[in-house]
C-alpha cells in the first residue's frame, strides 16, 4: 500500500437505480470474506417504504436481492445490519420491526431462510452462535428521534426489568433458539462505578417516581475481524433532556464466551467520547475518547481490550467513524461534516496528521436534518479484508449511494 504521505485514492460510484442504499456500520466488513470482491449492501424503495438486501459483484452489477419488508427509522443509517457467514455461504440481516425483533439466515445458493428472534447486529466472524441487544430500548430512549422523546411504549421489555435485558445469544440451529446469556443488571452489579451510578438511579426516583430510574441498556455489540472477542456499551445512551440524567457510557470488552469482561473506556458523567471499535490487531479498540488534560474534550485515541495503554494518536476531534487499515497500521480513517456536506479523512498514526481528505455529499437541503431519516447520511468509511479498498455511503441526491475508494 502505499504510505500515508503519498495517499491517492482513486472514486468510483456504485448507484442502485431507484434504490436509497446503505452498507450496515463502519465495523462490519461489507466484502464477502471469499475474495470474490462481492458486496453487501441493503436498499430501499422510497415510494413503498420497504426495503431489501442486495449483493454487487465487485463491478457493482446486482448478483442477488431478497428480504424485501418495511423499514424501520434505523434502516436510514445502518440498513439491515446484513452481514456475510465466514465461508460466504449464508447471509444474516434483520427482518423483524423494533416491537417484533427478528434476524433472517438466508443461504445464498437455495434461498433457504431460518428466523430467530433478535436483533443481531452483524454475524462474528467467527461464526454462529451471534449476539443481539434490543434496538428497542435505544429508540424507547430517544435514539434516532430529532428531539430525542422518550418513549417507554417502543421498548419491550420496560427498562427498570434490568435482569430481562442485555445481550442474548442467536442460534440458527437446528434448532433454532435466542437466550438472554448476560443481563444489564449483571453488568451493573460488578460495573466499577456501580455505588455512583446507583445513587444517580435514585435520585431519578425520587424525583419521577418509584418505578422509574435511569434508563439504563446494553447495547451496541461489536466484534474483532478474528472473531475472538467482542465490545458492547452500557448507559443510556441517548437520554431526553426532561429527564435530566447523567451521562453513563461505558465501553465493555469480553471474550467469546462473555467470560473475561473487562472495562476498556468509560466515558460517563463529565468524560466524553465516541465510537469505539476493534483495531484490526484484535487486541487494540480505536475511537475518541477523553484528553487526559481535559476529559470533557475529546480526541482520536486508542486502547487494549483491558483497558490498559489508553493514549491519544491525534488531535482530530470530529466524533466520526475511526478504523485502521489492516494492511497498514500507520493508517487510520475516519469521517466529519466538512463544508457543505462530509469529508472521510485519512490520519497517519505515526504523525497525528490529516494526510488526505476526500469531500462527499452527506445531506440534502441547507443543513443536516436531526434523528434517522433519508435527508443524511453517515459516511461510515469500513476497509475491505485486504485493506486495498474503503466503501462508503454518500448521499448526492434523493437517493444514497455506495461510493469506493481504492487506495
């Protein structure tokens, strides 16, 4: 590859026609683990609100479509979180609604399709079984809504029923089976602030009532490109103002098992910090989190999965989407608003410094709507396998599209 000092990525676009398109999140690899170049995307029918996952060939020529149903107000940033089995047999993708979670297996050479209930945000790369937390209660908090409303109705299990909630386990069997394997209350019991975050539950009591508390989740699995180990976040992630609850957001490590849990970054009450994921070393996380100096700013950093070695690698600040390229630890890249839209920015490691920019549209109309809808994106720039490629999402008019970037 060559250095970050001579970046000179070459664009090329992938339209869908009539097709609004998505890659699920920048820490899921959309390319096919064979090698074929296949990608995995999901598009959606503006005038019918459903929406499908399709598989392009590395041409960008449709090969497959299939999972056509309604889309969800998550669908406009992460698809259908469709996501390839490690031999490229099977694709996974959730096929259910946010009161009636499910997550579709379908086999790509007959079209055979095993449902499982759950919200599974992306199969490991190791292979089944998966991990799912409920979208439910993310949107229940005000995620994904302009005003951040809370809504206790969206969420299926009531938050306060800590123990009935957290990650379960997907299995496509036979037979098929999702289990709850680590509660939110377990977490919280051995959380190394557990007496703090307690006495902030409390004071949420007494002043909304006895059954209320902090809206506390777990929420956001992540996997390592290995497979090994996982991360998944707790708090409350998105909190409406008229609650008025502290900050709580901790990032969580664990092994395949949920064995080996340790504490990578907190990021509550006066620390900030943002999307964190694996580094492709599967030992290292990369996101910003907080300045020594100053915690309440933040800066492109990393960490190992057990929290030690937490050091900045840039002063770049933009909240974006940060990955290192797997064939060149010296290069990260991330993505920002810049100008009138967006911008995924390529950092060198070694210096801290920006050493390219490519701008892409990132909004339609004057500025970027709030909440999950069709007027934004996020770029979410994610490397392919072999770290010769990036795939991003832009939006350079009604509908969004796939742009790629060969380095």
């Amino acid at each position: 590859m060559n250095s970050p000092t001579t970046l000179s990525p070459t664009l090329r676009t992938l339209p869908v026609p009539d097709r609004w398109c998505v890659h699920s999140y920048y820490s899921l690899c959309p390319y096919a683990p064979d090698g074929s170049g296949r990608m995995l995307i999901a598009g959606a029918d503006r005038k019918t609100g459903e929406g499908e996952v399709i598989v392009l060939s590395a041409e960008g020529e449709i090969l497959d479509r299939f999972g056509r149903h309604p889309v969800t107000p998550s669908f406009w940033h992460t698809g259908f979180w469709q996501s390839w089995s490690p031999d490229a047999r099977f694709v996974y993708f959730q096929s259910g609604n946010d009161l009636r979670p499910s997550t579709t297996r379908r086999e790509l050479a007959t079209g055979k399709e095993v449902v499982v209930p759950g919200d599974m945000e992306g199969l490991p790369p190791s292979g089944e079984p998966g991990f799912s937390c409920s979208h439910s209660l993310l949107y229940a908090a005000g995620y994904g809504h302009p005003e951040k409303l809370y809504r206790p109705e969206l969420a299926i299990v009531p938050f306060q029923e800590r123990q009935k909630h957290g990650i379960s386990s997907i299995d496509f069997g036979p037979p098929s089976s999702s289990e709850l394997v680590l509660s939110t209350e377990e977490i919280l019991r051995n959380h190394p602030q557990r007496e703090r975050i307690l006495e902030e539950d409390q004071r949420i009591k007494e002043r909304l009532g006895p059954e209320e508390g902090l809206t506390l989740m777990t929420y956001c699995v992540r996997w390592n490109r290995q497979g090994t180990r996982c991360l998944f976040f707790f708090g409350n992630h998105c909190v409406d103002p008229r609650r008025e609850e502290p900050k709580i957001t901790s990032v969580f490590t664990a092994d395949r098992e949920l064995k080996e849990i340790n504490l990578a970054v907190d990021i509550s009450f006066d620390r900030r910090g943002v999307h964190w994921a694996w580094q492709p070393d599967g030992e290292r996380l990369i996101g910003y989190g907080p300045r020594p100096e100053n915690p309440g700013k933040t800066a492109l950093a990393e960490v190992r999965y057990d929290g030690s070695g937490y050091r900045l690698l840039s002063d770049h600040h933009s909240g974006g989407h940060p990955s290192v390229s797997p064939a060149d630890d010296n290069l990260i890249v991330t993505d920002e608003s810049y100008g009138d839209g967006g911008a995924v920015v390529f950092i060198s490691r070694e210096t801290g410094e920006i050493v390219h920019r490519v701008q892409l549209p990132k909004y339609r109309g004057e500025k970027e709507d709030p909440g999950r809808n069709p007027n934004r994106v996020c770029h979410h720039p994610v490397f392919s396998h072999d770290g010769s490629r990036i795939l991003c999402n832009s939006l350079p008019a009604s509908d969004a599209e796939m742009v790629e970037l060969t380095l």
